[in-house]
C-alpha cells in the first residue's frame, strides 16, 4: 500500500506596507515552508492567518488594524507580526482574541507561534528543509527581487518612528548579502531592488567589515557592494539591473555615478530629499543635508546623462512658511527631478515633530500639496516627452490576453521606473512568445505624464 503523507498545515498571509516589510514576510513563508507548511490563497483553507503589519503613519496603522480584524472575522486563528508588533497592547485590547503577537524581523518568534498555534505535519518528506535558493517562496514575482541589505537607523529623522521601531542600524555581511543575490540571480531574478532604511549608511556600524568574496575583498559599502552586483550575470550571461533605494546624498553616493555610467548600476538613484529649503530640512532633523545638492546633481547628470533621480517631499511640515515652500518648488524647477512622490505632513503617535509650534493649517497643505503635483507633473511630462523617439530596454512584468483583433499588449518597465511605485511601459501588438521578465528594446511612441507607449523593435535584443 503507498504510503498517505500527512496533510501539510495551511498558512494565510496578509503583508501590509513596504518593500521591506514585504522582504520580511517572504522570509517568514521560506521559513515556514522549510518546516513543511504549505500556503493557503484564502482565508477559508488556513490554519493560521499571519498579518505582517505596518505601522508608520496613523493612517498605516488603521489599515492594519482593519486587516487584522477582516482575518479575525475570517478566519478567527490570527498572529499578528511586524512594525505594529511593539503596540501589542494597544492590539490585545481591540482583538482579544488575536493567538501571538511579535514585532518586526523576529523570525524566531514568528515561526515558533505558528509552530504552536498548528504544529507542523510530522512526516519523512515533509521534514526535509530544503536549502533556501529557488525555494524559497516570493511574494515578489521571480523577475525582480527586493535585497535588503541593513535593518534598522541611526538617524532621529522628526517625522519618523522607525528608529524606534526597527533599532540602530544593523548591516548584514556583505558576503552573505552577495550570496542571496547571486542565488537570486541564479533562480532567474533579473532586477535586483537594493533596499534599508538608509543605503548610503550600509556598513557604518560593522565599520564597513570587510568578507572575502570570489578572491575579492569588499567592504561591506554602498559602492563595493554596488560594483560586486553589478558584476554578478544571469544564467544566459546578461548582467542584471540594480537599483538602489533609499540613498542619501552622503558625498560617498557620488562614487557609484561612474558605475551607472559604466553599465554596471542601474542609472536610477531613490533619494528621499524630503525638502529643500534649509530651514526646513534642519526642523526635520534629515542626514546629509547640505547646501550643494543641486551642484552635484548637475554633476551626476554630466557622468550619467540617463540618470533617473526619484525622491519623495513632505508639504506643510510644523513651521514651513510659504517662502519656505516656494524654495521647494524653485528647487524642483532646478533640480529637474524625474519621479517625485508628495505627501502632506500627517502627525505620527511617538514622533518629535508633533511636539513643534507652527502647523501649518490643513486647507494650506492641501494648496501646496496641489501646487507641489502640478510642478512636478510638468516637469515629468517634458521629461518623458523627450523619450518619444528614442529605444529603450524594457523589462516586461505582464503579458496580456489577445483582443477581438488577435493583438496581444503587454506592460513593463524601462530602468527609469521601479516596481510599484514609478510609472509603466505600454507596449502593443507583442509576440506571443513574450513573457514576464524578458527584457526587450522598446521604440517609444507616446508619453504621458507618467508613462511611456510603444511597440518592440524586433531588430534589437
Ligand atoms: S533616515 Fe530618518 S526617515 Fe529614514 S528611517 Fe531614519 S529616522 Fe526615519
């Protein structure tokens, strides 16, 4: 008689927030299936519901609140996890009935509530831990990845909880970053997403340790390990895209320029400037704030004219004048940014910033808010103008259906657009045989103010 393997335990997962938070539910999910779950899609067929949280702004905070309060009603057999984690009492109190509470990037803890509340099938298979590579389970689809390479900041930004959250800064081994990569890499991930809280501290507080890494010896720095990714090749031979995320204009961030200009590097810098005025900026509390930014971005463009610049601005922050905006907004003018992401100043429970005089009146930043959008809408409308004409690679994260015509549309990106958060790549009448993660060289036909439409020049690869 053939032997019946135990039914596997069923986990559902519910990931609120960020990238990093995504990263940290992708760990728990390898972790588990390791030790023989398997993933529910609904509610209905789990045996346990893990709500990763997020907890950054009050309005985050609902949103989680409300996911654990769907997965309850659901499901009723919940562990919450992640940033909410550290206001387990503040949870226990709305949802008694929750089974654990863990905070963010405690894996162990996680993983032994889960092992309590539906502990594991016993069986000779379903204990075998496969090594993490191509097993592991992403929530990200397999073309691009997300590398978290530090947790945690040293910084005491005053709009911002995270240090307090998350912790000091604590970097990871930059061999042991590498070696994810290169599995990654290996399993077919072809855009690697370089992510923390802040890049350009990246070794700071192992004071930039160094790890032999193929007869190399990098430290563990936002440059050395930019030029050892940029190194790394797919299994058909091509270099991946990098991307860094979260940098600050350290004056070190001005060495990884050459390696855009090289190929080596992704020509895209995510650098949250928040502001510009200075006055501002020092209200904030924002590292690396410093007078010569617009110098050196001009300088960065010079050595790298593809250069895409993302960054996100705070509007109505406790003490912004109008004067103060208006620097902003000249700043923009003159910075010529590429992407930019606006938020109104919202107070966050724990944050310093709540403590400051001088709010600034919600009718007021609800005017900037507009005025900041319609700068920067013009500014990313010319700039994607200027690409009509041009051919661009594109890496492809959707292929659509036929039409009542046989045409077959398909979206993507270029290396001016992160996942999920920049714009998308149109494409039209593509073959068939096109599919998610192809990178293939787009003839720009149409721009709006966020995206780009056009079709494959089959002549390019
Ligand atoms: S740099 Fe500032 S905003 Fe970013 S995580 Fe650190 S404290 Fe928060």
């Amino acid at each position: 008689m053939a032997t019946q393997l135990p039914e596997p335990k069923r986990i559902g997962m519910v990931s609120l927030g960020c990238p990093k938070a995504l990263v940290d539910s992708e760990r728990i999910l390898t972790r588990l299936r390791a030790d023989g779950y398997a993933m529910s899609p609904d509610y209905a067929g789990a045996d346990v519901v893990l709500v990763n949280t997020c907890g950054f702004l009050d309005s985050a905070k609902e949103e989680s609140l409300e996911a654990i309060g769907e997965a309850i009603n659901e499901n009723g057999r919940v562990i919450v996890t992640g940033c909410m984690g550290e206001e387990a009492e503040m949870i226990r109190a709305r949802f008694p009935q929750v089974l654990a509470i863990t905070g963010a990037h405690q894996y162990e803890d996680v993983v032994e509530a889960v092992h309590e509340a539906a502990p594991p099938s016993q069986g000779p298979y379903i204990d075998l831990i496969p090594q993490p590579s191509e097993h592991d389970i992403k929530l990200t689809p397999r073309h691009y990845s997300y590398l978290k390479i530090s947790e945690g900041c040293n910084h005491s930004c005053a709009f911002c909880i995270i240090p307090q959250l998350r912790g000091k800064l604590a970097s990871r081994r930059i061999d042991a970053v590498l070696r994810e990569a290169e599995k990654l890499v290996a399993a077919g991930t072809k855009e690697l997403l370089v992510i923390s809280q802040d890049t350009s501290a990246y070794g700071v507080d192992t004071r930039h340790e160094t790890k032999p890494w193929k007869g190399r010896e990098p430290r563990a720095h936002m440059t050395d390990l930019a030029r050892e990714l940029g190194q790394l090749r797919t299994p058909d031979g091509h270099a991946p895209w990098v991307r860094l995320h979260y940098v600050y204009p350290y004056p070190h961030v001005d060495a990884v320029i050459p390696l855009m200009a090289e190929g080596l590097l992704t020509p895209y810098l995510d650098i949250p400037f928040q502001h510009a005025a200075p006055k501002v900026l020092k209200a904030m509390r924002r590292p690396a704030n410093e007078a010569k930014v617009l110098e050196r971005i001009h300088k960065w463009r010079a050595i790298a004219p593809d250069l895409t610049i993302r960054s996100s601005f705070v509007v109505g922050f406790p003490g912004e004048t109008e004067e103060d905006f208006q620097y902003l907004l000249d700043w923009l003018e003159e910075a010529q940014l590429d992407r930019v992401g606006g938020f109104r100043f919202e107070p966050v429970a724990g944050a310093a910033a709540n403590d400051l005089p001088d709010p600034v009146p919600e009718e007021v930043k609800e005017e900037r808010f507009a005025r900041l959008m319609d700068v920067t809408a013009r500014i990313s409308t010319a700039k994607l103008a200027a690409k009509v004409g041009r051919t661009l690679p594109v890496i492809i994260d959707e292929v659509g259906e036929p039409d009542e015509d046989g045409d077959i549309g398909a979206t993507g990106r270029s290396q001016a657009d992160a996942p999920e958060i920049d714009g998308a790549v149109y494409l039209r009448n593509v073959p068939d045989t096109l599919a998610a993660g192809d990178i293939v060289q787009v003839e720009v036909e149409e721009a709006d103010a966020h995206d780009l439409f056009g079709v494959i020049n089959p002549a390019l690869k």
